[in-house]
C-alpha cells in the first residue's frame, strides 16, 4: 500500500527547518505484516528530541530513514501469529521492541533488550526486516515505529494494547515522555515519600520526572530549567524550588537555590551541562539518574574520590528502567486517577506537512510536547 511518510535523507542540514527543509513529507510504498506483525493507522506522534538528534546529527542512524518513535495508532491489520490483537484495538509504540528470550530479557530489562537494539542500529523490524521502501530502494525504520507517517509496520512486541478511554493525543505521551521520565523517578531510583529530587531539563520527559516526584510524596523538589515560562508551569506541577542556571554564578548560590543537596539528581535534558548541575545538586549517597540521550562523544569526568568518600551513585535509565507493557498500563491509570496529570504537558500540534516547522519549535526549547496530530 502507499502511505505518506517523513523522510530524512541528510543528517546536519542548517535550520531555521521551515526553510531548508531536511524532512520531506513523500510516498512511500509499505509492505503488508509480515509474521509477528502489526499494521497500524497513525493517529497522533509525538515530537522528541530524540528525533531532533538524528535530523542534527547528533544522534547518527543509517539513511535514508522514516522518523518517528513515540505515537498512538489503531491496529488496522494483524500479522500470522498475532492473536491477541485486532484491528480496531488502540495502542501506544515503545521505542525498543523486546524478544521476551534473550538474557536482558528473561531479567526483566526489555529496554536491554539485545534484538531490540540490533534491529534498531540496523534500522530494521525486530524480524530484521525492512517494510518500506520507494521502489528498489529500501528505507530505515526509526526504533522499528517510524510513526511520523499516515501508516506504520510494526512487530507486535513494539506497540502496548490500552483501553479506549483516553484520547490519542493523550495516548501518545505514554509511548516516550513519561515511560521515560516518570520511569526513571519509579523504577531506577524508586523514590520514595519524603524524598529530595532535582529535575534538570523540563521538556516532556522532565516534566514526566517532576510530576512522578510529586506523585510519590517527595517532600522537596528542585526544577531546573533555563525557560522561566517552565519553571512556571513547573511550579504550579508540584516543583517546590524553581533555578534558572542563568541566575547562578557559583556551586554555593546553586545549593542555596535549590534549598541544599538533594537524595536524587534527574538529567533529562541529555546535555554535559545539564548533568554536571544535576550532579552537583545530589548530596553525599545520593545517586544522580540520566535519562538524556547527548552525542555519543559527550564525556564527564568523575570526581573519583567523592564518589567513594560520599558513597555517591551514577546511573542511567533508558525506556523508563521497567516493562512498558506493564508500567503503560499503569501510568495511564494514574493519569486517569488524578495522580499523573500528564495532560498538562500537552504542548502544539502540527499536520505531517508542517513538521520541519515543529522541529523548529522543539529546537527553540519553548515547547512542551508538541504532537504531529495526523
């Protein structure tokens, strides 16, 4: 069948994006489910930084590519094999498909998930096939979803099935934002009540983080984010101390800003900076969690000896540390409850054609989480 799709053949193109357009809107041919595959309709795809990253050339992938990682769809078709979904059925994409049999795995860490990560570096479906394609020439996937497109091939073990009880546009937070952020405060650093936890980077992830903070009790929570418009909403989300590193000039106003050390420093904003301040604002055996994804070459020196003498931990979480057919589920009943009111991340929406002007608006840093609502 033809679909229209978001193809990215050049990686490093100049913005403004609007302008030079390095993801154009284009026909693609998409081949029917293969075994243990799912065809779905698109209905909403968030926008990410994660995909910022491979339009920059930060996060290189093989091209030419169809982008996209984080959506809500409607199965339209279901592959040989697949019996527990059918078309009709709503579902959230998770950016890394698990085999449910490799060692990771059997541990309960699908996000280790080596399949998974070896089809995603090849830009393949977990079945290491390509269903894309113009012609002869074949097209990468993005984290096997490739949402930014009216249709998607995917493997069953790359979408969650969810009730019908929240709109897409809801829906689509859960696949990337807060699996990713509310994650890493749930699973990763299981924060308990009375808890202290900076967050640094309020994008949608992070603001994921800060309201899983509030959500569990934590008695001081530290939002640290150079938009003051955030800090704003961050505030209103629960965030006890509001820092704008612009304002600091030392480590001692960075503290006093922050109403001292805290037990859990958050980066989600995938920059060394970011993690640096994240790091100085944990206390002595405290850990600091990273869930940003920076260029590979981005390096951090460790103070060694403070990492021993203060019994200090550093970790990093990907894909929310937990089992996204499980914890999606569950954020979305926290979100139903009350307790997770993700809705108020809710940023811009934008038709497919006017998606290299929403990449614009997420590499501005002004934005919550936009969507391509399709």
């Amino acid at each position: 069948m033809k679909t229209r799709a978001a193809l990215l053949r050049e990686m490093g193109v100049a913005g403004p994006y609007a302008e030079s357009k390095p993801v154009v809107i284009t026909d693609v041919e998409l081949d029917p489910p293969g075994p243990g595959e799912v065809l779905i309709k698109i209905k909403v795809a968030g926008l990410c930084h994660s995909d910022l990253s491979v339009i920059n050339g930060d996060r290189p992938r093989a091209l030419p590519i169809v982008l996209g990682h984080e959506s809500s769809a409607e199965v339209v078709e279901a592959g040989e094999g697949v019996d527990d979904l059918r078309a009709g059925d709503h579902v959230v994409m998770v950016f890394v498909p698990s085999c449910g049999c490799c060692f990771p795995c059997m541990k309960g860490r699908p996000a280790l998930c080596e399949p998974g990560a070896k089809a995603n570096g090849q830009g393949t479906l977990l079945s290491g096939e390509r269903r894309l394609h113009i012609g002869e020439e074949y097209l990468n996937h993005a984290t096997g979803v490739s949402c930014f497109a009216e249709y998607a091939v995917v493997s069953r073990r790359s979408c969650v099935k969810i009730n019908t009880d929240i709109s897409h546009r809801e829906a689509a937070l859960f696949g990337c934002a807060v699996l990713t952020g509310a994650g890493a405060v749930l699973n990763r650093a299981s924060l308990r009540a009375g808890d202290t936890a900076a967050v640094v980077g309020l994008g949608g992830v992070g603001l994921s983080a800060l309201l899983a903070a509030a959500a569990t009790g934590a008695r001081r929570i530290v939002a640290v984010d150079l938009s003051d418009e955030k800090l704003k909403l961050a505030k209103e989300l629960g965030a006890t101390h509001l820092v704008n590193p612009r304002n600091i000039t030392s480590d001692a106003d960075l503290l006093e800003a922050a109403g001292g050390p805290v037990d859990y420093g958050f980066d989600m904003a995938g920059a060394v900076p970011a993690f640096e301040t994240a790091y100085k604002l944990t206390g002595r055996g405290g850990s600091t969690i990273t869930s940003g994804l920076p260029n590979p070459g981005a390096r951090f020196q460790l103070p060694l000896a403070q990492m021993v003498g203060e019994e200090r931990e550093i970790q990093g979480s990907y894909l929310g540390s937990g089992v996204p057919a499980v914890d999606i589920t569950r954020y979305i009943d926290l979100y139903k409850n009350g307790r997770l009111p993700v809705d108020k991340l809710l940023g811009k929406t934008f038709t497919l054609d006017e998606i290299n002007e929403g990449f614009d608006h997420l590499a501005s840093g002004s934005s919550l989480r936009d969507a391509i609502v399709l």
